[in-house]
C-alpha cells in the first residue's frame, strides 16, 4: 500500500451559474456530498459524454473534485495566464498541494482528512468545453493575446484534476494534512500463469 501526504491549500463550494465556487475556511462534508454545493446528491443526470443515454438519472459520482496546485501552476505556464488560476474558479472544491499527479490517481484511491472525513477517487475530471469557455473570458495573457474558448481544455488536458465520493463524513479545513493512500488491486485478485 503507498500512501502520500499532502496539504489542503483551500476548500471551496458553491452553486454560482459560471460553475466556479467560494472559497470558505472548511466544508461540512455529509455523505450525500458537500453542504451548500451544487453538486451535493446521491443522483443525478447524466450529460454528454456519459455512458447513459442524456436525462436518465444515475448515481452521483461527482459529489466532490480536486486539483492540485502543482497541476495549476503547469496549466497557468501552459496558456501563458498573467494571473493565478485557482480552484475556486474552476469548480473545484478542495485544492492539494504535495501530491504532484493528482490526476493520474486511480479510482478506488482514498483521502483521509484529520475529522475522519474520508473521500474515494471515482475517476480523473476530464476538461468539458463549458468551463474552458469560460477561462477564456476571465483570464489574460502575458502577452495579451485573446485565449481561445478550448486553450483551458488543451491545457489541462490529463491534468484537470480528480472527482469522487464520500465515504465517511466530516469537516475539511484548508491547511489540513490529508493522507493519499492509493489503490492498489489485493493480491489475492491477480491471476497468475500457474
């Protein structure tokens, strides 16, 4: 089993219509999701891109996502941005540092908070064309070159961040420790040749 260390930067929920979020000092976390977000439920409907045909209701397994700073900061150096792009303005409701590929955690992967909170990675976030047009508008260049409505997506391409359940309920503080112990298939599971 690894397990890694890392640090929460800042928490965030929200509902606001261009999908970004608050930041707060700490979020209550229940077990249908985080208070006060607009993705907090057992269910919802699908979109694009899911396995379901659209409207059907299916299992929520976005009740939370995540970025990690060091994921940002190579998105920011990508797109060329004059300012910092935060968590927040993504949609993002916890932002780690210390864990460098957030991302390319897989799913069953566990995050345990110091109240006993306990999150499951359920997939990688991929980048959707709505939240890079909306980059677009809000950020600028070095340069001053306009970006374009899919610069975000190129981007964060693999780097977007991660998206899961809740496990256990609790509160998250920005500035706690979390502990990443990723998923690793039990022995026991793997066939061999014999």
């Amino acid at each position: 089993m690894i397990e890694l260390t890392g640090k929460i930067v800042s928490v965030h929920s929200g509902s606001n219509d261009d999908l970004s979020k608050e930041a707060h000092a700490s979020i209550d976390v229940q077990l249908d999701g985080i208070v006060g977000d607009r993705h907090r439920s057992y269910i919802r409907e699908t979109w694009p891109g899911d396995k379901q045909p659209l409207g059907t209701t299916r299992r929520n397994e976005r009740q939370w996502s995540a970025v990690s700073v060091e994921e940002l900061l190579d998105i920011q150096q990508q797109m060329g941005l004059e300012g910092t792009m935060t968590a927040g303005s993504l949609g993002a409701n916890l932002c780690i540092k210390g864990i460098a590929e957030l991302s390319r955690l897989p799913k069953g992967t566990i995050l345990t908070f110091p109240s006993g909170c306990t999150l499951m990675v359920e997939e990688y976030n991929p980048p959707c064309k709505h939240i890079s047009e909306i980059q677009a508008k809000v950020h600028t260049t070095i340069s001053g070159t306009p970006l374009s409505p899919t610069a975000f997506s190129i981007a964060s391409k693999l780097s977007r961040g991660v998206v899961g359940v809740v496990e256990a309920a609790g509160v998250i503080n920005a500035g706690d420790d979390v502990v990443v112990t990723i998923y690793e298939t039990p022995s026991w599971l793997i066939r061999t040749a014999d």
